[in-house]
C-alpha cells in the first residue's frame, strides 16, 4: 500500500509541475500533429517565449518527456521564474535532453543547437547560438555555465585591418562534464571523456591532448591526464534518472 501511496504521490507532484499551457503550446505549434500528441517537450515551471519562429527537429523516436524545460532536479529547487526560450534557428535533438531551472536559450535565424543523448544542463545555464553548437552524448553542465559562439561585435585589428570572425562553432564532445560557472565561447572543441573545472574559461580546441582529462583555469589548459569520471557506474542511473514517466 505505501508503495501504491508513494507512485500516486508522485505522479501528483509531476502533474503540478508542469507548466501544462506552455507545454501544450509549444508541441503544437512546432510539431506535426501525431507529434505533438506525444508531448516530447515538457515545459516547468515560468517559461518566457520571446520567439518561436524556429524549428524543434527530433533525430530519435518521439516520445513523452524526451526534452524538459525548466526542470527540477538538483539539490536547489527554488526558481527565480527567469527562464527563457528565443527561439529563431533549429534546435535539434538525438535523445533525452534537459535544461534546468532559470535556464536562457537563444538561437539566431541560421544557427542551430545540436544536442546528443542524455544532456543536462543545470540552473542558470545560458545557451546563445548564432552559427551552431554541438553536444555529444553524456553530456552535463553544472549550474551558471555559459555556452556562446558568438563576440557579439567585429573585432578589428588597426595594424592589418584584418576583421575576425564573430561567431565560431562549439563542439562538446562525448561523456564530457563541465563544471559550474564555466564558460565555452566560440572554436571550442572538447575530445570525448573531458571534465572542465569550476570557473573556467575553454576558447580553442583541446583534442590534441586526447581523451580521459581534466582542462581548467582561465583560459584553460590541460590539468591532469588518464583521469576521467566513472561514466560506466552512472551510465545507467543517468539514462533511468533523466526518462520522464507520466
């Protein structure tokens, strides 16, 4: 009986949490209709939409819950009620994705934001993209990280007159943890088995110091090699832990 009282309880908790308006609005207005019965995107909590002019394009077999917005699942729950989707370009998703609460996602006409499988982005995450940015599989982000392909502004150099280029792809590769309050900013490549430490800066490719290692500082350079995170004993507590059930 507890164990029936438990399941009912949560699934009540579960149906409180969704911001049911916005998640309706968002599946139906961008997914063909058979889609959006499904409701692969679950909206928490207070989402602004600033635009909706751009595409969810799903790479994988639709189902319920694939990609949660505004989800609770840290330590801190308490949410500001700032999160905000301005959406212009694609987002496109190869599997279970989900952003954390107070979460900024940007996506320019043209740009596009490409997310593997089992991604997770915790509180206070922004994403701005204005050319394209890549996420492997296994991928997570501690709280405050900032993910940016762009300056923003040319920047020019007075000597040769030489303009820069403004925006620059970002590629995270697989089973990559990054952690709180870094920052990835435009050329930013990250091998396959790479953890980033707390309050970095990553501006350029790392892959040339191969696989299994810990970057960190600012900007940020190699720490320590033939380390990694335990991806093989979570692996399977990741994928239960981000499957939402209803």
């Amino acid at each position: 009986m507890s164990k029936l009282y438990s399941k009912i309880n949560s699934k009540i908790r579960f149906i409180l949490s969704v911001n049911w308006y916005k998640t309706l609005y968002i599946n139906f207005k961008k997914l063909p209709f058979k889609e959006a019965l499904k409701l692969p995107v679950i909206v928490f909590g207070r989402l602004k939409i600033t635009s909706l002019e751009g595409n969810f394009i799903f790479k994988t077999p639709v189902r319920f819950g694939l990609v949660g917005l505004g989800q609770k699942y840290e330590i801190f729950t308490k949410s500001k009620g700032t999160a905000e989707l301005h959406l212009l370009g694609d987002l496109e998703f190869h599997g279970r994705v989900q952003l954390g609460i107070d979460f900024k996602l940007f996506v320019h006409r043209q740009a596009k934001v490409i997310f593997g499988n089992i991604n997770s982005f915790a509180t206070d995450t922004r994403i701005i993209a204005y050319k394209k940015i890549r996420f492997g599989n296994f991928v997570q982000f501690g709280s405050e990280c900032q993910i940016i392909d762009t300056n923003f502004h040319y920047i020019k150099n007075i000597d040769t007159n030489e303009v820069y280029d403004r925006e620059s792809d970002i590629v995270v590769g697989n089973y990559n943890f990054i952690g709180a309050r870094s920052t990835l900013s435009g050329k930013t490549i990250t091998p396959d088995y790479c953890m980033v430490a707390s309050h970095s800066l990553c501006n350029k490719n790392y892959c040339k110091f191969g696989s299994h290692i810990i970057i960190g500082g600012i900007p940020a350079k190699l720490l320590k090699e033939h380390v990694t995170r335990d991806w093989h004993t979570e692996e399977k507590e990741l994928v239960t832990y981000l499957t939402l059930t209803f």
